[in-house]
C-alpha cells in the first residue's frame, strides 16, 4: 500500500502558496504530500561577467535542506555546498532558464534560492516546479514596474519523480518508496510536452526499455496534472 492509498500513477496532495516570503521579488511554498520547498526570488540590475555587454539577462538557482528537514538531522551547508546540492541547484538552473527567452530579461540576473523546509521525497523537483513558478511572479513584478521594455512570453515547466519498487513503476515517490526503489528518475517537461531533461539511474539491477517507456508514461500524466498550478489566479 502507498502512502495516502494511492494508485501507481497517482501524485501526492500538492499546493502552493504565493508571497510566503514578502520582501522576495517573487516567491513560493510548494508541497507535495510532507516535502515543502520554499522558493524565492531576487532580482539583481546585473549580469554574470561572461554575459556582461551581451544584453542578455541570466536565471541562476542555489539549494539547500534544512537541518531538521529529515528524520536525523544534517550538517548546515556553511562551508560550501555538498557535491548534492551542487548537482541538484544546476539542474534547477537549467530547468528555469527554458521557461523564458534569456534576452527579454534585458540586463537582470534573476536569483532563485530553493530551501528545503521538510524532506519526503522528491525535493529536486519540487524545488524546480515551485520555483519556475516564483520567477514568473518575479517577470510579472518586473513587468508592472516597467523595468521590462518587452515583457517575455513565459513558458511552464514542472517536475516530478518517477520509480520502480518492488518491480513496479511509481509516480511521486515519498522518502520510504525511494529509499527501497530499485530505480528513479527525475523528469523536467514543459507545456508544449517537451522533456528539458530526463535523469534515471538503476540502483539494483537496470531498467528494461519497456519499464523506461512506463516511466516516462507516468511522468508525463503527473507533470500535466502540475502545470495545472499555472492556472492558479496571479
């Protein structure tokens, strides 16, 4: 039995929130069963030096778990990022950077911090999901303020996990199901049904073609469920 009764194909109970974080240009509580991800953005008059005079603007990300986002607790990043969190941050990154044309963001650097409140499972792609949600909301400001000569259109991007556990692929798996999973993914797509990236690793055996083929089945049903946050009053 799954947490909450659920089918194979079935996500767990998400939301948001908007505004949880007032002074950010844009920000987002998202959660998705017991994983919550705060997502916030600053909007930064600059750009990155290999983009300076390029009139291009730039979308970078940074993650971080909470000490007492899991059951143990674990050690605060001060010294540096952990290999992890530098892996996951550059995936959100490049996942952020395709819901908008860079050079309608003229010269601005939009910076998204991603911080783990509770960890059950599918951080990484809450994370992505929440966040590209908060750099619309941070377009939008810029937009209203008039900082934008050419409002970009903005395109919709979600994440979820997908694996196989006890030979079975699931959709959405929480901390118990991943931990025992013989293989996970982690599966970015757009609106238009486009995959930004797809990552998936066999921890115990390997991954038949048809098992992938399920898998990517079951993300695409999930990401569209998702992107239904889009839809949400602005």
């Amino acid at each position: 039995m799954r947490s909450a009764d659920r089918s194979a194909d079935q996500l767990r109970a998400f939301s948001i929130e908007r505004g949880i974080q007032p002074q950010a240009d844009g920000s987002i509580l998202i959660s998705t069963g017991n994983t919550q991800v705060v997502c916030g953005v600053s909007v930064e008059e600059r750009v990155p030096a290999f983009l300076e005079g390029s009139n291009q603007g730039w979308i970078t990300a940074e993650y971080g778990m909470l000490p007492c986002a899991t059951s143990t607790r674990s050690r605060r990043e001060t010294n540096g990022r952990s290999g992890r969190s530098m892996e996951i941050q550059r995936l959100i990154g490049r996942s952020l950077r395709m819901t908008v044309d860079l050079t309608a963001l003229q010269n601005f650097t939009l910076r998204v911090d991603c911080d783990v409140l509770n960890a059950d499972g599918g951080t990484r792609t809450a994370a992505i999901t929440g966040a590209a949600l908060a750099v619309r909301d941070a377009i939008i400001k810029l937009t209203e303020e008039g900082k934008l000569e050419n409002p970009p259109d903005l395109l919709p991007v979600a994440a979820v996990s997908v694996g196989i556990v006890g030979g079975k692929v699931l959709l959405d798996l929480d901390y118990l199901e991943d931990s025992s999973a013989e293989a996970d993914g982690n599966f970015v797509m757009t609106a238009e049904g486009k995959w930004i990236e797809i990552q998936a690793t066999a921890e115990d055996g390997s991954i038949s073609e048809q098992q992938f083929t399920e898998m990517m089945t079951y993300a695409r049903k999930g990401i569209g469920e998702l992107l239904s946050l889009w839809q949400a009053d602005i």
